[in-house]
C-alpha cells in the first residue's frame, strides 16, 4: 500500500507506468491493491473485470476521482452521477459532440489547426505536448461556447491553466500551494461563465452549442440547472478535452516520426485528399475524414500504445465480491487499461507499434482507450475528429524534425514523450527548396 497518505502516488506518477503496473500484475497477478492519492484502491488488469465494473454490474460502482480533483472540477458534473439526472445530462451532452453537430466545426478546426501550425513552422524548437495543450483547449472551447470572443478565450484559459496544474496534487489547505491556486482559479472560472451566461441572455443569443444545452435544460420538476452547475459540465468538458486529445496528438506525432515509411504511406493517404481539395483551398468534408483507413489505424494503435488513460476511477458503493475477493464499501476501484492493452495474450509483441493489428477488429474488451459503458467518454468522436484533421494538415503542409532522441516518458500528469517531444517545424516548401 506504500507509504502512510502518500502510498504509491509518487513510485506512479515518476517511472514508466507500464513498469508500475506490469510489475504490480507480475507479483500479485490481475487483482491487487494499493493506495493512490490518499486512496485505497483494487486495481483490476483483465477484460472481464473492467466489463464487471464498468458495464455488466456499474450499478455498484459509481463514477469517482480522488478529492483533490473532485473539488477543482466539482461533484454535480456529469462523471460523478448515475440514473436519471446522469442520464438526461449525458444525452445533452451527446447531442452537442454527435457526429451530426461536431461535422459543423470541421471549417473551425481547421482553422485552428492550420493557425497553430503556422505558429510553429519558424524552425525553432516548440514543446509538442504544450502546443497540442493549446489547440485541444480551443477545439473544447469550440465545442462548448461556438465561436467565443478572444477576450473570454484569454480569460478562459488563463484560469483553465492555473486550474490543470492542481488536477493530480495532494488535496491541503495551506495557502499558496498548487492545489489552492488551482481552488482560487476555479472560483474566477465560474464567475467568468457567469459573465458569457448573462451576456448570451442580454442579447438573446440562440446558439446551438452545449452552453445553450445546459442553459435549456429542465429537471423533470420543471428546475433549471444552476450556474454551479453549468460550470461543473462545462469544466468537467474541458478537462475530458485538453490533456487527453493533446497527449494522443503528440504520441502520434511521435510515432510517424520514428517510422518514416509508415509517415510517407499516412502521407500518400493525405495527399490524395489534398490533390482533390485543391490543394487545400476547399476544405476537409465529413465524408473525407471518414475515408483516412491507415490513418485511422494509426490513431487506433497510439492509443493502444500510450494508454493515456491507465485507468478508470471507481467507488464501490457497497461491499462486493469479485472472484473471490472482498472489494469494501468506499473502495476504489481502477479497471487498468494500460495492462489490458498490452497484454500479449490480446496483442501480440505488444511493444511493437503496429497500425496493421487493427485491420482485424480487437476481441470484446481489450481495446477500451474511451471506456466503456453509461459512462464511455461521449466526446471520443470529437478527439479523433481533431487528430484526423490535425494529421491531414500536419502531413500535406510542414515537414519536422524531433529535437534528441525522443524516448523516454514524462507525466503531466498524462504519460507524454520525454520533455514534451521538443522539435521542429517548417513548411513543406521550404524542406523541398532547401532539399
């Protein structure tokens, strides 16, 4: 269980998560226990366990974080509720990133997009993860709010950053702490979304965007959400928005790099698009970025590979057994992604990165990188939306160059490339003048 408080938190968040848990499973086989963020926690490494608590008996284990975390998000947010009010919540939410709504932004995206990649197409050397931070951040602002004004986006993400920082720091009260910037932070957020809320109302803007969802929501007593509310989802939005999609992003990258012939295949995939695009000056259709098969397997493989989401945070609402073993009341209890998607049994030379293994759909349960279940992210189509776009620019327009040598794994608290993959961008013209 480690050390007294502490436990485990600091041995997982500081070496290769694949170490941690692998030898966690190697010692004490696929259910073990630990202490994680001032947690006792049952960690669970199979695919029948994470469909026993997420799917077939979710009923038993409601949706949970640490309390450090719980408190910056806040607890009437969509992750930490089951029945009815989960129920209706997640479906205004789906409705906002459905294929039929997210299709709309493709133009936006781009935008964003094409605007970061010329930001960093100067030849100096950027932070990959931090940059792809930035445009996962307005891409979730985009989801939520539309087209915002530059002024609130600044703001927003001002506070946003300061916030992220506490996500995974111990929960104390001392002032000046991380985590008490990260509580100060949180309560401007909401007077922030107090303020976009009252303008939208002043001058009766009709947007169909999530905020105006959450605004027209009704309880079936007629009661309306209120502010604290609207700002849980919309922060609890954001955080399942950023990190996660931005990491991913950056793992890809990473891997075409490390691959040069697998690059100039995703390329000659691309390139095909762009020719009949104009050479991009139409832009990117629904039903194009539905036609990107090796890029799409590519996405696919990086997140079996990285596993940026280890685990999923439960709480066992009563005492439970599972093969055996009691898992008490209060417990929580973390499905382990990361040592189902490496497990050889399901994939074999799980080490190995390797687009092909999924031309054959992965068997029930093992390839589970959005979860699974009432509580499965309901913004997956959006993230691989944005690293489809993302890649089609990427790989028609610039050409870059990793900075060292790119291995190693860093924690931010998501596992990324070693210093964020610092490297370099430049317009593809320029290589091919300079070649």
């Amino acid at each position: 269980m480690g050390w007294p408080y502490v436990g485990e938190t600091l041995r997982l968040y500081s070496q290769d998560p694949n170490v941690f848990f692998a030898t966690k499973q190697l010692r004490y086989g696929e259910i073990f226990k630990t202490h994680i963020l001032g947690c006792p926690c049952v960690m669970l490494a199979s695919p029948e366990a994470a469909r026993f608590v997420l799917v077939t008996h979710s009923h038993l284990f409601k949706p949970t974080y640490p309390k450090s975390k719980e408190r910056l998000i806040g607890q009437s947010a969509l992750f930490f509720h089951q029945g009815d009010y989960h129920n209706r919540l997640r479906k205004i939410v789906q409705g906002s990133l459905s294929p039929e709504t997210i299709r709309k932004l493709i133009p936006d995206i781009e935008f964003f997009t094409n605007s970061t990649l010329e930001s960093w197409a100067n030849g100096q050397i950027v932070n990959t993860y931090h940059e792809m931070k930035k445009l996962s951040f307005q891409v979730g602002i985009l989801s939520i709010f539309g087209l915002l004004s530059n002024n609130y986006r600044e703001k927003l993400n001002e506070n946003y950053q300061i916030m992220d920082k506490g996500y995974n720091s111990l929960l104390t009260k001392i002032p000046g702490t991380t985590y008490q910037k990260a509580l100060l932070a949180r309560k401007r957020l909401n007077q922030i979304l107090g303020e976009i809320i009252s303008e939208r109302k002043e001058k009766k803007l009709l947007e169909k965007d999530l905020l105006s969802r959450f605004l027209n929501f009704k309880d079936e007593n007629g009661e309306i959400l209120s502010l604290d509310h609207i700002a849980d989802n919309t922060i609890g939005v954001l955080f399942a928005a950023q990190d996660t999609t931005a990491s991913a992003l950056t793992w890809i990258l990473k891997f075409l790099h490390d691959d040069q012939k697998l690059l100039e295949a995703v390329k000659a995939e691309h390139m095909a698009i762009y020719e009949v695009n104009k050479r991009g000056k139409k832009s990117l259709t629904w039903a194009q970025t539905r036609n990107m098969p090796l890029t799409y397997r590519v996405i696919l493989e990086s997140l079996r590979m990285a596993s940026i989401i280890s685990f999923s945070f439960r709480e066992a609402i009563m005492d439970v057994e599972y093969k055996g073993y009691l898992i008490p009341n209060g417990w929580k209890v973390m499905p382990l992604f990361r040592n189902i998607h490496h497990n050889p049994k399901f994939f074999p030379d799980p080490h190995i990165f390797d687009p092909s293994r999924f031309e054959v759909p992965p068997k029930p349960n093992t390839f589970i990188p959005f979860g699974n279940g009432v509580h499965a992210c309901p913004g997956n189509e959006l993230a691989k939306l944005e690293m489809l776009i993302m890649i089609h620019h990427l790989v028609t327009k610039f050409r870059c160059e990793v900075v060292g040598s790119g291995d190693g794994i860093q924690y931010d608290p998501f596992p990324v490339p070693q210093k964020g993959l610092p490297a370099r961008f430049w317009p593809e013209t320029n290589c091919l003048n300079q070649d």
